[in-house]
C-alpha cells in the first residue's frame, strides 16, 4: 500500500500525493508516457529513490525508511544489468551468494530457476553467449532466487524483438500466478499492460489518473487523456443536443446524427454538453459507400490522404478540415478518394469540451520530460543493495545513458583495449535505459549520493545528454577535467562549452554527435535546395514530395521544426544562447505561421523511420533524417544507397553526447585516462565512426589523420566538415524549445 507518496528531486515534484493499493498476488501495470513518474514510483519503492513524504506499507510494515536490502523487493531491469564474466547458474545465484547461503541451498535454488524458466543446459553458458530472450529470463531467475516478496519489473521486455517480447509477457504472467507473488510492473506498452496485469494504473504527471482493470480502461476511460492512451486517438469535436434517450450530434465536417443513450450508445463521462470531444479508435471507424447512412452511427466526410498495409488490413489517413484520421479497412482506397467515415455509436467516448482531465501528452512535453524514465541500471550490487567484496583488481565503473549498444560498446570495445592498456583495471558498464531517459537517472543516482554524504561515489564515468550535463554543472556534481587530459584541446565546437544555455567549458568531453540532414535522392532533385527559403519554394511547385514527422514520432521533424524557427525568426543566436525572454513567443509564433501553409504540401510521416521508409520506396524525395541512422540503414540494405545527405541554411541542429566526471568518482584519476583514451583520435575512429556512423565528439580533422579512406568518404563525402561546422547547430535553449513545441501545436498542427 502507498499512501500520500512525494518523491522530490532539486525543486522539481515528480510523484505528489500517490495513493495505489496493491493486492497480495496482484499484478499491477504502472502504464504512462516517458515522464509520467512511473519508473520513479517503482524505484522509490525499491528504496532508490529519496521519499520526501507519505508512506509505503508491505505486510503490514513500513517500509519507506529501510534500506533497499531490507525492503524484501527485487527488481528486474530494462537492460537486463547481468554480470558479463559469469555464467547464467552464477548470475542467478549472486543475490544468494552475497547473502551468504550455503552452497548447496545455491546450487539448488538456481537448478530450480533454471527449470522454472527453460533454462536447464544453459547453466554453465557465459551470458554474453545467450540471447536477448535468454539474458531477460537470467535476471528475472536472479530476482526471483531470493524470493522476495515484491516482484518490481521495470520494463523487462523492451529490449527484445516483437516474437519474443510476446513469449515472455505469457511466461512471466504465469510464473507470477503460479508463485503468487505480489508484482510492479513499469511498462509503456499498453497491450503489454493488458495482456500481463490484473488491474492497470494510468499515470501523467506524477498522479495515477485511472486505475482500473483492462476491460475497465478500454471500455470506460475516465478522460480524453486515458481514451487517447488507450487507442482512442482519433478526436472530433461535435456539437450536441439532447433528445429523448439520444443524442443528436453534429461534427464541423460532418453529418447530423442521432446517437442512442444505454448500452447500445456512446460512452459518456458526466452529463451532456452543448460542446464535447468524441474519441474513437482506427479499428473501430469504417470507410462507407456512397449514400450509405446507417442509423446511430456518427458520418464524417473527408479524403484519403496515405495508406498503409498492416498485413490483414489497410490503414487509411482521411484528411478532415483541419485534421486526420486513421481508419482501417479490409482493402484500400486510393489517395484523393473522397470517403464517409461511419463510426457507431457503441464506439466513442464523449467528453465535455474543456475537461480533459490530464490532457493527453503533447510533443513538447514528451520531449522536455524524456529524461525522466527508466531505472537505473547500476549493476548486480545495487540491485540486490549489496556490494562486492573488495578485490584486487581495480574496477572503473562507467554508467551510460541510451541505447544497449552503448553499454556494448563500452563493455566490448573500449574497456578490453583499456584493460590492455592499464594493466589490473577492470572497466565494467551499465546502461539507464534507451533513448535520452537514462541522462535523468545517472543526475538522480548523483545527486541522492551528494545528498547523503557519500565521500567517494560509485560511478567513476557517466555520458550524459546535454540537458542533464547543466543541470549536473549547475548543482556542482560533476567534476572539471578535461583541461587535464590531453584529447581536451582537440574539441572547439560550441557544444562542448554550452549545453543548451548552460556553461559547462571544461566539465564535458563529447564523446560523439548526432546530426540531422536532409535526406534526397539525386534522381529526383538533382538540385537540392540550399536553405529553408529555398526549400518552401521547393515544395510550393514540387507538392507531396517532401515528408517529415513534423513534431510527433522522433527529434528529425523536432529538429527540422527547431531549424525552420531559427531561419524565419530574427533572433539571431539568441534562441540557442539565451538569456530566455518569454517576451519572444509571438516572434516564434509568427515564425511558424508559414509552417502551416508549407506542411499542406508535404508528407506527414510516422516518425525517424518512417521518414526513411517513405525515402526508400520513392513516396517522397527529400525529408530530415538522423545521419547515423541514415548510413546504418544503407549499410544495411535498407536504404536505396543512391540517396544523398546534405544540410540546409542557417543550420539544422544536432546534439551530442558527454563524458563527465562525477565529484567525487573513487578512481578520478583513472576515470581521466579513460576519457583521455576514449577520445584519442584512433578510438574515436574505429569506434565512433566505422562502427556506429556518428560524427566524433572531437574536431574532425583530427579524426581524419588516422580513418581509412573509404570509412572517411562515407561519413563526409555529403556535408564536408567545414559544412558541419556552420550549419550543425545545437538545439534551443530548453525554455525556447518547450516554446517553440507549443507554438507548433497552436498554430500549425491545430
């Protein structure tokens, strides 16, 4: 039981007043977007987190108050956080083995994990030898070994490809059931949330919103925010009358309709309002033939802009005034076909105009709030909330935020050249999480250390994002260093003394860039245009052949959007070197006034990939891309490898990643060598460049001297260094970005 739950970090409330009841045996999903505070609820629980306030009561005790080792909870994590030098038998016995049981209580609790989990035969495998399936079922044997008595999952099966993701969501629900063990389980997967939970907790903002069972959410969402979560995603405003047990309803680009009340209509949260929102999902509208009306069923009329096959069905955009709509239907209809859209009755949700309760989260928020949300990571000894014996050896202790292939490349590549360079150092990795979430939990895991007194902190490197980098300056958790190292004189881009407003010269060392670019294929625009002005006339006599994901789905359309800003708005540097001045809003709002007239001319794409999937089939000639995504995918075949990369006037923007040095690392000194190494012309390429397609952290003539010809063309035939120097800019300030997102959305995408 939670009761009144705070949890605090700085000045920033990220749970307040949370009260959940769990069950004993219950599994209960806590579902929300990147931010919403539930990787912070599970964390607090698990004792990682500093509780400012409330209570967290288990059989019977409190528990807030207890260190993580005696909170009888184990956790399970996003980046599996197994030890790489052991096998999968001792991986699942560490938690025992620091707890010291005996060696046959040992040996026969992990052969009992092993066969709970399919595991038997793989005992003695290195875990570096198994598979992605394999390694999950390893830590959840791990957890479970030293049967606790809270079960803490904290998005176990985002890693894994979708056939195996869906085989381990049944085999954990069952294993769940069948030990009756009370389970937590972080997920942003709805179906995973339905599949797996007993009852689900919608949470934003750091409150629970809904708790309800599946079949509860799905059918009763309680606001426009739960149904838009929940799939219901398609919004049309209507104007209502009430008659006698029915509703008569009209939207703007539709025709009226009579909608009965009961179990046969709508579902309505409160009472009937002149003005409401209906939701509905794309699986429950239907494309009608001409003429058709059937009776309690709401019309709408539009065009068919893009389709998609989703392999037993099309899924149709219709464009209404102003908006889209996703429909599916059995067979497709052709773009530009005009259609009526007929969704009944039984299959919207209403809402009053104005009472959106949590409004669903939009582009800017999920953006300023990704770096609030997976767990971190820290390795088998915090997971338990035991450490290792001291050993001979010296062990350097990297954290990364992203992606597993960074934690990969630091435990695969960089640290055994270290290890061979500085001989009796073991140089260990662990990951926070994929995507920019895991810079908020390296900040968190520092600051909880600084607060409690901690004179030599366990983290001897972290990479970070930038916005957590100031954030980590400004709060004097990270040391200045890299005027110490040699590889420090090697950097003079912006980036590496401005972190989105803050000054951070000396603290970071960039570890690598990623860029945006205009993707085109030579065929098509023989021409590519040089600037933003270029582009717009472009696209006025090349219409429908330039495509972006505008500011949902990915940080391309984000970035392109940022770009578009600073070359229509007069404002120099100021958006991207402050100081903030709100006063600026109407000069960014009237920057994108001409977005909205440029964007009826375009592709609105799915996201990054989805830019570059329409690229790749010839839907479209031209749109921003990732470059690192961009030569992965055609070194993959998945790109048509005649396309090419160039970067538009004033600039597009790019962002890196850092090295930075904590306060008070154990191995300081150590902990420099290592940047030192890792930045060192030959590291950055071979690994930065020729194994990941990034731009390097450090100038790139000095890369140069040591890439092979071919490895350097492939990187830099399209935007040359010169040219990324002066159109590679940094994205705006983080006041001015959150700006910018919601000025996109009153003005262009509404």
């Amino acid at each position: 039981m939670i009761e009144r739950l705070v949890v605090r970090f700085g000045r920033t409330t990220v749970l307040e007043d949370l009260d959940l009841a769990v069950a004993e045996g219950e599994l209960v999903a806590l579902l929300g977007a990147s931010g919403c505070g539930k990787t912070t609820l599970l964390r607090a629980v698990a004792g990682f987190a500093p509780v400012a306030a409330g209570r967290i009561v288990v059989g019977g005790q409190e528990i807030q108050h207890l260190p993580p080792e005696r909170r009888e909870a184990a956790l399970v994590f996003q980046s599996y956080a197994l030890w790489p030098h052991m096998s999968a038998a001792r991986n699942i016995g560490f938690g025992l083995e620091v707890r010291r049981r005996p060696r046959a209580e040992i040996r026969a609790r992990v052969d009992e994990m092993l066969r709970l989990l399919g595991l038997e035969g793989l005992g003695e495998r290195n875990v570096t030898q198994l598979s992605g399936g394999q390694r999950q079922r390893v830590a959840l044997g791990r957890a479970l070994a030293i049967e606790p008595r809270l079960l803490l999952l904290d998005e176990p099966l985002s890693n894994l490809d979708a056939r195996i993701r869906h085989e381990l969501r049944h085999e954990i629900r069952s294993l769940q059931r069948r030990l009756g063990i009370t389970a937590l389980h972080v997920t942003h997967d709805r179906e995973e949330a339905m599949v797996m939970a007993d009852r689900i907790a919608v949470m934003d903002r750091g409150r629970i919103v809904q708790l309800d069972t599946p079949e509860g959410l799905w059918h009763r969402p309680a606001s426009p925010f739960v149904a838009a979560f929940m799939g219901a995603d398609n919004r049309v405003e209507l104007a209502v009358e009430t008659a006698e047990r029915a509703l008569r309803v009209r939207a703007a680009e539709g025709t009226p309709a009579l909608l009965p009340l009961g179990p046969a209509g709508p579902h309505l949260a409160g009472r009937p309002t002149a003005r409401m929102v209906a939701h509905f999902r794309s699986a429950a509208a239907r494309l009608l033939g001409p003429g058709a009306a059937p009776a309690g069923t709401l019309l709408l009329h539009g065009t068919i802009e893009q389709t998609a096959y989703l392999g037993d069905l099309w899924r149709h955009t219709v464009g209404l005034e102003g908006r889209t709509l996703l429909v599916d239907h059995p067979e497709r209809v052709a773009p530009g076909t005009t259609v009526a859209v007929g969704v009944p009755a039984s299959a919207l949700h209403l809402f009053p105009v104005g009472d959106a309760g949590s409004p669903a989260p939009t582009a800017e928020e999920e953006t300023a709030r990704m770096e609030r949300r997976s767990l971190l990571a820290a390795g088998a000894a915090i997971l338990i909330g035991a450490s290792l014996p001291a050993a001979a050896e010296t062990t350097l202790n990297v954290i990364t935020a992203g992606d597993q292939n960074m934690v990969d490349y630091v435990n695969d590549f960089l640290g055994p050249r270290f290890e061979k360079l500085v001989p009796g150092v073991r140089v260990r990795a662990a990951g926070t999480g994929p995507g920019d979430a895991g810079s908020q939990k390296i900040y968190e895991k520092l600051a909880a250390q600084a607060q409690a007194g901690v004179t030599a902190w366990d983290v001897d490197v972290a990479v970070v994002h930038q916005r957590m980098a100031g954030q980590m300056v400004k709060e004097n958790l990270l040391a200045r260093y890299r005027h110490e190292i040699a590889t420090g004189k090697l950097v003079t881009r912006e980036t590496a003394e401005n972190a989105l407003g803050q000054p951070v010269g000396g603290y970071v060392m960039p570890m690598f860039h990623s860029q945006i670019a205009l993707a085109y294929n030579p065929a098509l625009v023989p021409n590519p245009p040089k600037s933003y002005a270029e582009l717009a006339e472009w696209v006025k006599k090349n219409p429908k052949q330039f495509g972006y994901n505008g500011i949902k789905g990915g940080m391309s359309g984000v970035g392109f959007v940022m770009g578009w800003v600073a070359a229509h708005a007069d404002l120099g540097r100021k958006l991207e070197t402050g100081p903030y001045d709100p006063a600026l809003k109407p000069e960014i709002e009237k920057a994108l006034a001409g977005l909205k007239e440029f964007n009826r001319a375009v592709i609105l794409t799915p996201g990054n990939a989805g830019t570059l999937d329409a690229l790749n089939r010839g839907e479209i000639a031209m749109g921003p891309v990732w470059v690192d995504m961009f030569y992965t995918w055609q070194a993959d075949g998945r790109l048509n490898p005649a396309l090419k990369l160039t970067l538009l006037g004033p600039g597009l923007p790019g962002q890196p990643m850092y090295y930075v040095l904590p306060a008070k690392a154990a191995n300081a000194e150590l902990a420099k060598k290592f940047i030192e190494f890792a930045t060192s012309p030959e590291i950055q390429a071979e690994g930065i460049v020729k194994r990941f397609n990034w731009y390097p952290g450090i100038d790139a003539q000095h890369v140069r001297a040591v890439l092979d010809e071919a490895s350097w063309n492939k990187l830099f035939t399209d935007i040359a260094p010169e040219e990324l120097a002066s159109k590679g800019r940094p994205f705006p300030l983080t006041q001015y970005f959150s700006d910018i997102l919601e000025a996109y959305e009153r003005t262009v995408a509404n």
